[in-house]
C-alpha cells in the first residue's frame, strides 16, 4: 500500500469549514436520528467534496464536520458503513443538505484514517439504502447467531454436581451423555426409593424479520412492540433457531445452567 501524498493544506482550514446554505433550502427540514434540521445547517454536497478534496480526502479531515455537526446538532450524524464483500473497505454515510452522502474507501491509514475515493462520492437513493440495510443485516444476523451458538456452548460447559447417600460424584455433559449409552461413569448411584423429583424445563426460540418505517433505531423498537401487542406482527410458526434446557430439583436447592441442545 503506497504511502499518501501530502497535499498542501490552506493558512485558513476553519474557514473553508464554514457552512455556506444555497438560497431556497432554508425551510426545508431533514427528519433524522429523531432530530428536525434544518438543511441549510448541514454541508452541501459540493462544499463538503470541496473541503475534502483541498485539506486532504482523509477520515482526520472529516473529524472537523463532525465536531461542526456535534456543535450544531449534539450528534456528528455521521455513521461508518464497514460492510463489503472483502470487509477490507466499506463507506461513510454524511447527512448534508441534498439527502445523504456516500463516500467509498478502499484503505484505512494509521494516522488519518480511512482514505476516501471522492470521484465515487454519490447521493443515497432510497434503493440505495434498501441495499446496505439488507447487506448490513445479513452480516449481523449471521454474527449474533454465531455469538448465541458460542453462548449456549460455553454454558453447557459447567460440571453439574449430583449428592447421594453413599458420597458424592460430578459428571460434566459429555459423561452425562456416556451415562445415557449405558456407561457406569459414576459409581454412586441411588436407589429407585431414593430417587428424586426434578423439573426439566424445555424451552424453544423462533424468530422473524419485520419491516418498519420510524425516523429512528429506538423508534423502530417501540413501533414494533405496539404492533406486536395489538397483533398487528404475528410471528410465523417455524422451525426453532434454539432449543435450550434446564433442570432444578423440584424443592429446590440444585438447578443447573440452560444448554442448547
């Protein structure tokens, strides 16, 4: 990876940050993140290429609409995209007064940052952002079902502890699972009359994907909810995604841990 060529940076950096509103987008409102903003706050599109492409098309350059947008609006506004299909470059999505800017990158620095391709900068159609939540999903839905199968696994792991008359033995799942083939793995068994009472509960996860419209992620949750309580979302039966189990004695004292199974 070449090394980035140094461009020669302005005496007056901070004002080519100044925001500058073209006439006729003044009252013109961009509902986002549960804010109302008035557009001719935000960058245009060309200004924003322009700061870029003069004090050098870099992640540490943006840092300065961020801090201008955290001033403004109490949030930069600004969310990293860091989704492809080598996960070695991705995007950055910038809210500016056209709608939302997309701007590539394909190398990241160790100091500066992200290295932007600013010839492939482009406005967001709404089917352009169809595209990155349904990329975006399916990478994260893989992820936390991988995290829930490691889960479940590394709770299983624990030995469980069974007492009886003659003394005390542990097995572990896997000797428990021996145990079941027929294996004597522990020689303090208990009588049939001495045999106690336990509930095993079973318990089994189904999920599905709903589309909703909200100005916000923390919306889209509350919207859901409402519309899962008044039975407007009804989630499919389906084949369970997990089944876990656990067991405690009936009167208490022993419980073990839940375990996929």
């Amino acid at each position: 990876m070449g090394e980035i060529k140094n461009r020669q940076r302005p005496d007056s950096v901070d004002a080519a940050m100044e925001l500058t509103a073209p006439s006729g987008n003044t009252d013109s409102i961009l509902h986002y993140m549960g804010l109302a903003i008035d557009r001719s706050n935000l960058y245009s599109k060309d200004a924003l290429i322009k700061l870029l492409d003069t004090c050098g098309g870099l992640d540490s350059t943006l840092d300065k609409v961020r801090d201008t947008y955290t001033e403004r609006f109490g949030n930069q506004l600004i969310w990293k995209y860091p989704f492809s299909d080598s996960m070695q470059d991705g995007g950055t999505i910038i809210p500016v007064q056209e709608g939302f800017l997309f701007l590539p990158y394909n190398c990241v620095f160790e100091h500066g940052g992200a290295r932007y391709q600013l010839s492939g900068a482009e406005l967001l159609s709404a089917e352009d952002i169809r595209t990155l939540q349904t990329e975006c999903r399916a990478y994260m839905d893989g992820l936390l079902s991988a995290l829930r199968d490691m889960e479940h696994t590394m709770q299983a792991r624990p030995a469980t502890q069974y007492a009886g008359t003659q003394g005390n033995c542990s097995m572990n799942s896997q000797l428990a699972a021996s145990e079941q083939d027929g294996a004597d793995t522990c020689p303090c068994s208990l009588q049939e009359n001495e045999l106690r009472q336990y509930v095993v509960t079973i318990e089994e996860h189904i999920s599905q994907a709903f589309p909703i419209a909200a100005v916000d992620i923390s919306t889209a949750m509350e919207e859901a909810e409402k519309q899962y309580c008044c039975g407007s979302l009804v989630v499919d039966p389906s084949q369970p995604t997990a089944r876990l189990m656990m067991a405690q004695e009936k009167d208490g004292g022993e419980e073990t841990e839940w375990r996929e199974f």
